[in-house]
C-alpha cells in the first residue's frame, strides 16, 4: 500500500516495555508491521472491498473506524468510487491520520473520503450502508463496546453490512495457548525474532483485549443484526460480517 519501513520496534532489548501506542513510530513501520504481524490481513483487506462492492448504496455513507493510514479506506474506494457514496475515515492517532492524509492524497482514488480525528465513540453514524471496524474494536474499552456496537447498528440502513476483524481469544484455555502459539510461529515464519515477540505481547497486553468469538456473534446478535457469521479466520484472527 505505501513504502514501509522494516517494524524492528522491539528488536532490542528494552529495560521496561511500555504499553503500545499508535505513536509517530509505529505510523513508520506500520504497513510492515501489520502484514508480518496479523495473518490473512491482505485477503481481509481485499474482500473489505469486495463486501464495499456488494453492500454500499449510491448517496450513502461508508465507515473506516480505526482507519490508521487508510488501507481499509483505499480497497473500498477502489470498488465504489462511481456510487456517489462518500466514506468517513476516522481515527484518534493523529500521527496516523496525517500519514493516512498524505497517502490518499498520493491516491489515484477519485472517492469523496472524509477524514476525522476523533474517538469512534463519539462521533455520529448515519445513513450507512457499510461500517469497517479492521482491528479496531479490539483497542476500544471493554465497557464501552456494547454502547459503540449499538450506535452502529441504529445508524447502518437496513440491509447495511457491518465488518469485524478481530483477534480472538478462546476457551479452554488449551486451545487459546494453541492459536497463540501457532500465532507465535507465523511471526517467527514472517523474520520476527523471539525476543520482537515477546517484548510486542507485554506491550500489547492490556491494550489489545481480545473476546471469544461468541462474545462478538451474542452482542451483534442483541443489538438487532439478522445475520452474523464469520466469513474468514486464521489462527486466532477473525473477520466477521453482520447485516442489518
Ligand atoms: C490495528 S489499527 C487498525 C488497522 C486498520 N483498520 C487497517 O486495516 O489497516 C487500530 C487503529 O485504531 C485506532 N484506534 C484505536 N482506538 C480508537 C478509538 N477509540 N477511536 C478512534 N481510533 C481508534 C488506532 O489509532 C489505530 O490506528
């Protein structure tokens, strides 16, 4: 999507890891550091288009909450830039959307896209007709997901499309430590070193909280959604798509 530098981040040994932001650093390694990082992140990527291509209405509005620098944004404007459908990019790292900013400007994307840096619990949705959370919702307070899935909701049209990636956890806890673990081997597989891996879990840990897939599909369920299923999983990475 944009040059990248290699995510060497945790590399070296740090005296005491801090718990992750999406800072000016990240911003810098970030398109490296996701693919070697999430598996199946490009088939999501390209299918988020497909599903724009299928769901997305002429004079409606078309969300990337989490935007980061716009991959999400970019492979929906790709299949839906003729529908007169405008999309609203938002994120609240603003060294992410500036980047994100400089990238679609270098676009050859002809999409009306709105840039907002905010909190996605706060801004307003309405007259959607696709809402992407790509890795998103993960970072977003426990106590504050049902209120956030619930605005989505009221503000998709009926028949709008809802898609979820996510990481996942699971029960028993025997099978978490087995998609971690596998997890754990597609890194090393992708060049990243035990200590990168270890040192990037306790950074994440408490910051990226993870629920069971059930979670996603009873909550989805309670808001009102008619269908909720996963369409893709590798190890412990999902993506989800619910209708309205
Ligand atoms: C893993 S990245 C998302 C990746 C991106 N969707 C993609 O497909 O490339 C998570 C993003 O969500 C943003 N984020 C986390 N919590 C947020 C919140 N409450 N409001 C807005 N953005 C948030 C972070 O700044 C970060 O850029």
């Amino acid at each position: 999507m944009t040059d990248s530098k290699r995510d060497n981040l945790f590399a070296n040994p740090l005296g005491k890891v801090s718990g992750f932001v999406f800072d000016q650093a990240v911003v810098d390694v970030f398109p490296d550091m996701i693919s070697r990082s999430v598996p199946g992140y490009e088939t999501i990527l390209s299918h988020t288009g497909e599903l724009a291509y299928r769901y997305v209405q002429p004079q409606t509005n078309c969300y990337d909450l989490g935007c980061s620098l716009g991959a999400s944004t970019l492979a929906i404007s790709q299949r839906v830039a003729d529908r007169d459908a405008k999309i609203i990019a938002v994120d609240n790292s603003s060294a992410m959307l500036e980047k994100c900013a400089s990238i679609l400007a270098a676009s050859n994307t002809s999409a009306e896209i709105q840039l907002i840096n905010g909190d996605i619990c706060d801004i307003e949705i309405s007259n959607a007709s696709l809402v992407v959370m790509n890795f998103t919702l993960q970072f977003v307070p426990l106590a504050q997901r049902p209120q956030l899935l619930e605005k989505i909701y009221q503000g998709l049209n009926p028949g709008g499309c809802l898609i979820i990636s996510e990481k996942l956890s699971f029960e028993p806890e025997s099978l978490n430590t087995l998609l971690s673990e596998l997890h754990h081997d597609f890194k090393r597989a992708q060049g990243y070193s035990d200590l990168e891996i270890s040192q990037k879990r306790d950074s994440i840990e408490n910051v990226l909280v993870p629920e069971t897939l059930e979670t996603h599909i009873q909550r989805l369920r309670a808001c009102g959604f008619q269908s909720a299923s996963p369409w893709f999983q590798c190890f412990n990475f999902c993506s989800l798509v619910a209708i309205k």
